[in-house]
C-alpha cells in the first residue's frame, strides 16, 4: 500500500452537505431527521470517497463516522450506478451486533422512500431464520459482523461477487477483538475492483498494518487528534480505596444529580457489573445490565429500556464503549481503569456527544494506581486526584481485596518489565531439598496368577 495522502480538518472549510456534492434529494432526508450541516469526520471523508478514492477516516466515537461512509454508498445506489441482482454491492463489517443494528437504522432512514433497496443485518447470538430470509430479498447492503458473515458466505447463502463498495468500521476493535483471519479470508473471495473505507476511532500501528492489506492508495483523514475527550465533558478523578467505598461514592455522586439524569456505570468485568446491578436494584436504583454474556434479546431490551428513559442507570463493561448510539447522556462513571487504557477516551465519550455537555466520574483504586502514568500519557497530562467529598464513609479492605490489588499491581509492572519478580515472588536463598528417595517393596513370588488373591 502506498502512503497515505494526509489532509486535516482546516483544509475543508466546507458546511454545507449539498456542496459536499451529496443529492438534493439526501439533503431532504438529512434535514428531515434534523442534521443541517456536516460534522468534521464528514465534511472530510465524503469529497474523496465520491470521488472513488479508497479511504481511512480517523475520528473520535461519536462523531458522525456512520453517516460519513453511507452518504456516497447510498448516493451510488440511488443514481442506479450499483448492480446487486446476484449479491449486495456494499458490505460494511462491524465488530459488535449492536453496532451491526445501530449502522442499519441509519441505513434505512436514508432509504425510507426508496422500497426497492432492501438491505440484510448479519450477527451470531440469535438464530438465521430471519436473517436468511433477509438475504432471501436481495438486498443491495449488507451489514454484519465477521463470524456470521463468514457462515452464510460458506453456506452460500451470502454471494459476494458483485461488492463495489467494503467498509470496515471500528477497524481498531476489529483487529483488537481478533477477527483478522475472517477478514483475510473474506479478502480472498471478494472482487478485485472494489472501493475500500476503513474507519477508526485510532489508527495505531496494528490498523495501519492490516490497512495495507485491505486499501490501493488510500487517502487518510482525521478530523481530531486521537484519543481526545472532548472540550464539552467535563472529567473527575476520585481515589478510592476499596469496592465498599466506591458504592458509597457512586449513591452518594448519583443523589446529587437531577431526577432526569441518566448514567452509564462501567465495570471492569461482567462480575463487577452483576454485582453492582443487584445492589441498586436491592437499594431502589432504576438500573439495567449489559454485557457480552447477555443473551440478544436481553440486550435489545435492555438498551431499549435505557432509551426509552424506563432505567436510569445502565450498568455495563467496555462492550458499551463504543459504537452505540445512545445520545443525551449526560453522566459516565467509571468504576475502575479500563483493562485497555485507550478505553478511558471511549467510555468518557458516551457523554458529549454531538457537542453536548457532559460529565466523566473515575474511581482509580489501589490497583489502577500503578496505571496514572499511562493515563496521563493518554490525556496529554497527569489527572487532578480528587479526595472523597466530605460525609462519604470509607470503609476498611477486606485482606483479600487488598491481595487482589497487589496482583493487579504486579501485573501492571511485569507488562511494563518482563523482569519484575512481583511482591509474591519467594526467593529461595538456600540449597535445593532432596527428593525423598522412593521405597520400593520387594516383589514376592506366588503361584496366583496375577489379580487373583489366594483362597478364592
């Protein structure tokens, strides 16, 4: 692959959709839906991708990426210049099903006028009845993730000769989540001549490595520096010392919003995040769960419930981070560093989204504290630590949370140094024991036969 042609948000003054090149006509359809004027990743990414160009976009969760890559697919396909008699002239791959469902709404929206293209949503966790009967329509898009795509393409239910157009999005989760043999094999079988758009909320040096593999000449755009909380959520850092102090802190955080306010609550694994439900639920909280060990209708009804203002609070792991569009939320807690520091950024941005203002509340125990230093790396400066407001009590660690923090410590220091011997490492000063010689029993000869006992 060729370098990347860069350009970066000054270059393109540009506001307006329409002299973006988009139709009159998806004009209409934006305005209906309330959106007049293109978002940074968008005003970016839409001239070159009309253009032909392949394309990586680089640009923080929730800033419009989705709609940055369907505006010149779905233009394509409203002008009749696509073919999608013997399979979808698009194919946007995804790492999450809600992502998979999120992309399709959007989708349908800007073909709401248009019966004739029918498009097909591709996930695991539920069953391919309807989902065959989707492909059974002939639709021009398809969406989904890489494991069922792979399924129907090998049951010859998905034809993928005449894609024009592959999108991977999210393409850091994608290489994160471990789905690089899928899209390789899905590479092989696809058309030559296609149009390639790789979008990212990063572009570390893994994405850059697989992108050469997936795009011809790509044009590069980034519409903010990576890894960037924006400028509208405001972000507080408390230390806490235990998980009985931070359930104090949470209620006593959470009793001082509006009665109206909603909150994502992050865990660091869907333990944490069961018990943390059951305990609001037990104090009267108008909480819901979701995590990758719910079943798809659990988590469609969930996150219909938190839409819908039914549950206040959703309680969740970094499944949530990104690629769910759940706008005016004003709150995010966190109740430990994300395994994967990058995840703070994603997690702190399910609040201010679109320019709205928000607020970020991370609770950093004894075990992320081995952790700052590579927050602060993040954030382009070290957090301000906050102590506990007055009248939250603090309670004493149970010794084996307090053993727990030391592991998680160690850890941290052994991935940062393979040499680190950790604090339960036990040097042996003195020479090695001997092994206790075995005592073998002399072998007496008998006239039995061997497993028969005498006298019987």
């Amino acid at each position: 692959m060729a370098p990347a042609l860069e350009f970066m948000d000054e270059l393109l003054p540009v506001r307006a959709f329409e002299a973006l090149g988009i139709s009159r006509g998806l004009c209409k359809i934006l305005e209906q839906d309330g959106i007049s004027a293109p978002s940074d990743i968008q005003r970016l990414a839409i001239p070159p991708l009309l253009a032909g160009q392949d394309l990586i976009g680089i640009a923080p969760t929730g800033t419009g990426k989705t709609l940055a890559y369907l505006l010149p697919i779905v233009q394509a396909l409203r002008t009749g210049k696509l073919i999608f008699a013997k399979g979808p002239a698009a194919l946007i791959v995804v790492p999450a099903r809600e992502l998979a469902q999120q992309v399709a709404q959007v989708l349908q929206s800007l073909l709401a006028d248009d019966p004739k293209h029918q498009i097909a949503v591709l996930y695991g966790g539920t069953g391919t009845t309807a989902q065959k009967a989707q492909m059974d329509a002939g639709p021009c898009v398809v969406v989904g993730t890489p494991g069922r795509i792979q399924d129907f393409y090998r049951q010859e239910v998905l034809v993928l000769k005449q894609v024009k157009y592959l999108v991977l999005d999210e393409a850091d989760r994608l290489m994160d989540m471990g789905f690089m043999p899928q899209l390789r094999a899905m590479l092989e079988v696809l058309p030559k001549k296609r149009q390639n758009l790789l979008f990212s909320a990063t572009f570390s040096q893994r994405v850059e490595e697989a992108s050469a593999e997936f795009l011809e000449w790509p044009v590069k755009v980034q519409a903010a520096k990576q890894a960037t909380v924006p400028k509208t959520i405001e972000e507080r850092f408390y230390l806490v010392p235990n998980k009985a102090t931070k359930l104090e802190l949470l209620e006593a955080l959470w009793q001082q919003m509006p009665a109206d306010s909603s909150a994502f609550v992050f865990c660091r694994s869907r333990q944490d995040a069961n018990h943390l439900l059951n305990h609001l639920n037990r104090v009267g909280s108008q909480a819901v769960g979701l995590h990758a060990n719910k079943g798809q209708n659990v988590r469609t009804q969930t996150l219909e419930q938190f839409r819908a203002g039914e549950a206040r609070l959703l309680v969740t792991t970094d499944v949530t981070s990104r690629g769910l569009d759940i706008p005016a939320v004003p709150l995010v807690f966190q109740l430990n560093l994300p395994l994967d520091i990058r995840d703070y950024v994603h997690r702190t941005g399910r609040t201010g989204r679109a320019g709205a203002l928000g607020m970020s509340f991370t609770f950093i125990d004894p075990g992320d504290e081995a952790r700052i230093s590579g927050l602060a790396k993040l954030l382009g400066h070290p957090p301000t630590l906050l102590p506990l407001p007055e009248g939250v009590p603090v309670h004493e660690t149970p010794r084996a949370e307090a053993i727990d923090y030391e592991r998680i410590r160690d850890d941290v220091r052994k991935a940062a140094d393979p040499t680190f011997k950790g604090a339960f490492h036990e040097k042996r000063t003195g020479p090695k024991r001997l092994a206790k010689a075995k005592t073998v029993a002399p072998k007496v000869k008998t006239g039995n036969k061997p497993g028969k006992r005498k006298g019987k």
